[in-house]
C-alpha cells in the first residue's frame, strides 16, 4: 500500500464552531510526518480523523486503503497505533508497566479475562526494552515517572504491530532530559525502516527527532503548508503559522525557533 492517509477537503464542525477547515493531506508508505500549530490549531481533531475516532463532518477521509464511513472502524481501529494524553488517563495507576503493553494486542487498556501466548509476553518486553523501560516491567504504572509512562506509552501502541503510528505531543510535560530520551527513541523508531509510517503532533520544532521527512502546519483549522521538511519549516511560514515573528535554524539534524530579536 503506498497511500496510508488520503484526506480530502476535511472538514469537522461542532455547532458553529469549524474545527477543521477544508483539510487535505497525503501520507505514503515510508513517511514521518510531524504536525504543528498553536493551541486549538486542530491537531488532536486532525489525529482523531487520520486514527478512525472521528468522522469528518464533509469531505472523505481515506486511511489505510479504507473510507471512513464505508467501513468498519472497529476493524481498522487496531491497525493503527495511538500514544495520546487521553488514552494514558484511561490506563489505571495500579496496572503493571507490562500488562499495560500487553493488553494493547486485544485494544484493551487493563487485564480482564483474555488470555495471551507466550509470543505476546516476549513480544512486550521487548518493546518495552527498545524504549528503555524494559526494567520496569513489573512496576505499577501510576509509579513511573512522567518520561517512563511516555515511552511505555509509545512500546503500547506498537504491541498490534500497527501499519500506522500516530503520538500526539509526546514530549509534552517532559523536562529537557526525559524529551531529549524521548527524541533519541523516536529518532530510531524514524530511521528503522520496519516501523510503521509515523505522524507526530507537537508545538515546538525542537521536539522533532531526526529522520522524521514531512511536516504539515496547522492554523485555525486550515493547512497553512505541508511537504518535505526543509521546504515547509521556514521563518516565513512558522510566523504566520504561529502568530509571530520567529527565526528558524537547522542543525546537527535538529530544528530550533526562536522570536526574531527586533
């Protein structure tokens, strides 16, 4: 499949207030995609339609080769994996860090009555231990801290072995330590070419990990630029996305922005 995400002149509205205006993106096989905007740009609207978790109000939304309201969305819910701050308020504080993972192979968020194979236990520990929470396995998960629920987080949405993988702002209440593992993990997962096509959301640049390719910019609902990288984060466009004035630099394969000194 080489299209994975085909929006089409999306559009969301609750009452009179329009979420998403007129949003059209393309995502092919292979992408890292990262999307940016202010508060209330539309991201988390924007990631709940590519996730199947919200119907456009018009327009068509296509992901992974299905149409959103010609399909079953509980059959195409796990194929794609979701690391998000509502999700994780879902997860009970008294769960083990490895049931948490676990539990994603059945699209459950706690132990009930399922069963597992051994491949499966095998399987989340070693998620677990790509993401450096490997020794935690047998920690309650309300006892991590803030960085070691993100990566578990993220270990989680892979366990289905999802075709898509969307994480919605990651990074965020992270101090500069627990980001900047963060980043280095997702800069692996970016570069190994098994992993699912990715989409970020975040509102900061420096957030973004080396080895993502695409970025889409977000402004009141409506796509102020999307493309390759180097093309779309300019000073020129993140201003307007952003509200102010900003200089932009690349370096080292990170990104950094700043307010342009008058």
């Amino acid at each position: 499949m080489s299209v994975v995400l085909d929006l089409q002149s999306v559009t969301v509205r609750r009452g009179p207030k329009t979420i998403l205006d007129e949003v059209t993106w393309r995502v092919e096989d292979g992408q890292r995609w990262v999307l940016l905007g202010a508060n209330g740009a539309g991201k988390t609207t924007l990631l709940q339609v590519a996730a199947g978790r919200m119907h456009p109000s018009s327009g068509s939304a296509g992901v992974l080769g299905e149409r959103l309201g010609a399909v079953d969305v509980f059959e195409l819910r796990p194929r794609v994996g979701v690391a998000s701050a509502a999700l994780a308020d879902a997860i009970s504080p008294a769960e083990t860090v490895r049931d948490v993972v676990l539990t994603a192979a059945y699209g459950m968020t706690g132990r009930w009555r399922e069963r597992y194979e051994e491949v499966d236990h095998e399987r989340a520990q070693a998620l677990l231990d790509v993401f450096g929470v490997g020794a935690l396995a047998d920690r309650r998960f309300g006892t991590l801290s803030e960085g070691e629920r993100k990566r578990t987080q993220i270990a989680r949405a892979l366990m289905a072995d999802p075709e898509l993988l969307l994480l919605d702002e990651p990074a965020a209440g992270l101090d500069l330590g627990g980001r900047e593992e963060l980043v280095g993990a997702l800069t692996e997962l970016a570069h190994d070419h098994r992993s699912p096509v990715l989409v970020l959301v975040t509102h900061h640049v420096e957030e973004i990990p080396p080895g993502f390719t695409h970025a889409l910019l977000l402004r009141d609902g409506k796509v102020q630029a999307a493309g390759p990288l180097g093309e779309v984060l300019t000073a020129e466009s993140l201003s307007v996305t952003f509200g102010t004035a900003l200089e932009v630099e690349h370096r080292d394969g990170r990104w950094s922005a700043r307010a342009q000194v008058r």
